[in-house]
C-alpha cells in the first residue's frame, strides 16, 4: 500500500532560457546608466573596398598547393635532395635580378602583392607541372628514339608550344579573374615577366641540379654561366609578349571572351620567340647568335618598355588633369604625380619636413595614380566598382594631403 503525497511537478531537464550555455542568471537589478552631457559624434566607418577582380579566386591556390606537393616528390625522386637543393640555391640567383627587374618596371602603379606572388607561383608550380606532364604524355605517344629530327622536334617546336602555353595560361587566368588589377600594356609584361621568371627557376633547379650530379661542381659553373648569366631574362621576355597583348585588350576594355583572339596571338609571338631562341643553340654558334641576334632583341625589349612607362605617364596626366579642373588637385601637383623627375622631388621634399613625411608623400603619389587607374576603367565601361573606388581613393589624397601640411 503506498502513501498519496501533494502532486508534485517532475522536474525539468532543459536548462533555463540563458541567453547562451555559458551566460549567468541575473542576481540584482542593475545600476542606473546616467545619460551623457553631451551626445557623442558619430564614429566614421569607412566602407570597405570591394575586392572582387582585385584577387583570384582560391581554387587557382589549392591547385597550385596540389601540384607544389606532386613537383615536391618529382624531384627528390628522380633528382635526389641534396642534388635539388643544391639547384635551387643557385637558381635563387637569377631569380632575384629578375625579380628586381620587374619592380623596377612596376614601381609607376604597382600591382596587388596577391597576385604578383600568384603569377611567380603559377610559373614555378603550375606552368613546369604542366610542361613536365605534356612531355611524359608525347613521350609514352611517339617516344624518343633519340634521333637527330626527333631532338630538333622536342626543342624547337614541342618545348616552346608546350611551355609558352602553359605559361601564357596563368596570365589569362589574371587577365580573367582579378580584372580590376589588369589596367594596360605595362601591367601584361609585369604578370607575364613574372610568371615567366617563376618557370625559368624551377626549370633552373633541374639544370643546375643534373650538371652537379653529372659534372661536378666544374659543369654546374658552366650552366649557371648559360642561363644564371647570358640568359636570365630569356623566359621573362618569352612569356612578357602575351601579357603584352592581354594588356592591349584590357586598355581597349575587353572582356575575357573577347580577349581570346589577343591572347592567341601573344601567345604565336611568345612561341616564335622561345623557338627562335632554341633554334640558336641548337643550328648555330650560340656565341655569335647571341650578340647579333638575342643582345639586340632584348635591347628592344628594354626601350618598349621604357615607351610603354612613358604612355603610362601621359596617361596618368591627362587623367588627374580631369581631377584638377574640378579642384582635387592643383595643376604644380599633376605634373608632380606625373613625372618620374617630380615624384623624387616630392619624395626630397617630404623627407626635409618636420618628422620625416616620406611615408605621407608615398602614400599621395600611390593613391593618386590608383586614382588615374580607376578613371581610365570607368571610362573604358569595364568596372562597375569603380565609382565607389573613385570616391574611396579622393577622400584618402584628400586625407593625406591634409595630414603631410598638419603642423
């Protein structure tokens, strides 16, 4: 028989309504706030700038990390470690000229660090997995019997299809994805150069690294010779007439469909180039040719650029010289912005005022020229973005004129 109680509620396992699992339960009411004497002023928020177009997108990373990974176990294997790293050492070398080279060609409007990293990787992981994994593929297809047509065949016209294509591929993938950092003709030759220098230095380890293996330190010396010293610049001049021609498409505005055409034909001028130069070492005396042919090709090479840098400059004028007719700028400051010779002097003069204000005139000059980008894109019709960069980019010449006169 059992005893009846008081009905009692059964108790409950959901835990009380906290605002989260870890909030406590409110033991006192709280003090009053007291107003303020005054209301505060708004906090300003600047609007953050819209870096679609200014960036590729992570796919083209993950890829690259895959076939980093896959280039990796390439070399340890069929070169060894110490061989490899004893190529990459050395082929360090010729990097860094080549990268200093393009900063050089850069330093007028320099480009998204992303993406110019991006560029150097894709030559170096991507353009050489590509190259190496079409000629395992025409090996096991036609082989190598080791013939003199079939030597000539390999070097003169399935290396410079092979390789120029792939290489030209990571441009236009630039060219294609992050748009808004892909203004003209210079911008083409800075991801071309680069990604061209990316190849040229995977491609440079192996050299380096089977003349070590086959003949010592004597052979090593001898190819870092050919390609450290005479021939650096050989795949960056390559690869830099694609992304010439990207840029002249990007300058007329086109989108990347219509973009094709332009890229097909860069890339006939880049495979004529590597083919020419194989052709060289392989017909003639290298020697001779190289004087009389190559020296002279990439002297052109140099005063094309240094043509393209002087439109840039005429481009840059004409654009803040609009600015200037509606007050954002003075006149004295145009051609200040617009002139290698008038950027030093800014530079000079920022650096006698009182704390150093270097950083504050770098600051002007690199907005100031963004800002003549921004234009040329909006006039082109290719940016949508673009206005809401404009107002962005004279809020902050504004800003920083402001703070370099500040007493």
């Amino acid at each position: 028989m059992t005893h009846e109680g008081p009905a009692r509620s059964r108790p409950s396992l959901t835990p009380p309504a906290f605002a989260s699992p870890l909030a406590q339960p409110s033991h006192a009411q709280p003090a009053r706030i007291a107003p303020p004497a005054i209301s505060p002023a708004p906090v300003p928020v600047a609007p953050v700038p819209a870096r679609r177009g200014r960036s590729a997108p992570i796919w083209i990373v993950g890829i690259l990390v895959l076939l980093l990974v896959a280039l990796v176990g390439y070399f340890l294997n069929a070169i060894g470690p110490a061989a490899s790293l004893v190529g990459m050492v050395l082929a360090l070398f010729p990097l860094a000229g080549v990268l200093l080279a393009v900063r050089i060609v850069d330093r007028w409007e320099p480009e998204p660090r992303g993406l110019l990293v991006l560029a150097v990787a894709w030559g170096a992981i991507a353009a050489i997995g590509i190259a190496l994994g079409v000629d395992l593929i025409l090996a096991l297809s036609i082989g190598n019997d080791g013939s003199v047509v079939r030597e000539v065949f390999r070097t003169v016209v399935q290396a410079p299809v092979v390789e120029e294509v792939a290489k030209g591929l990571g441009v236009f993938l630039i060219f294609a994805t992050a748009r808004r950092a892909f203004d003209g003709p210079v911008d083409g030759i800075v991801y071309g150069a680069l990604v061209g220098a990316g190849f040229a230095f995977t491609e440079n380890i192996q050299y380096f690294a089977l003349s070590f293996i086959e003949g010592g330190a004597a052979e090593t010396s001898v190819t870092f010779f050919m390609r450290g010293i005479l021939s650096p610049f050989a795949h960056v001049m390559f690869t830099s007439v694609t992304g010439f021609a990207l840029g002249l498409a990007a300058r007329r505005g086109m989108p990347a469909g219509h973009a094709l055409g332009p890229w097909l034909l860069g890339l006939a001028g880049a495979i004529a180039l590597h083919a020419l130069w194989n052709g060289s070492a392989m017909f003639g005396d290298f020697l001779a040719l190289y004087v009389t042919l190559q020296v002279p090709l990439f002297v052109g090479f140099i005063l094309g650029i240094i043509g393209l840098r002087r439109e840039e400059s005429r481009l840059t004028r004409r654009r803040l010289g609009e600015y200037a007719e509606a007050g954002w700028f003075t006149p004295q400051e145009v051609e200040m912005l617009a002139t290698g010779a008038g950027r030093r002097a800014a530079l000079t003069w920022a650096r006698g005022l009182r704390g150093d204000r270097t950083p504050l005139m770098r600051s002007f000059i690199a907005d100031a020229t963004a800002l003549a980008a921004t234009r040329q894109r909006a006039l082109t019709g290719r940016d949508p973005h673009a206005p809401a960069d404009e107002r962005e980019l004279l809020n902050k010449t504004a800003a920083t004129r402001a703070a370099m006169f500040a007493p």
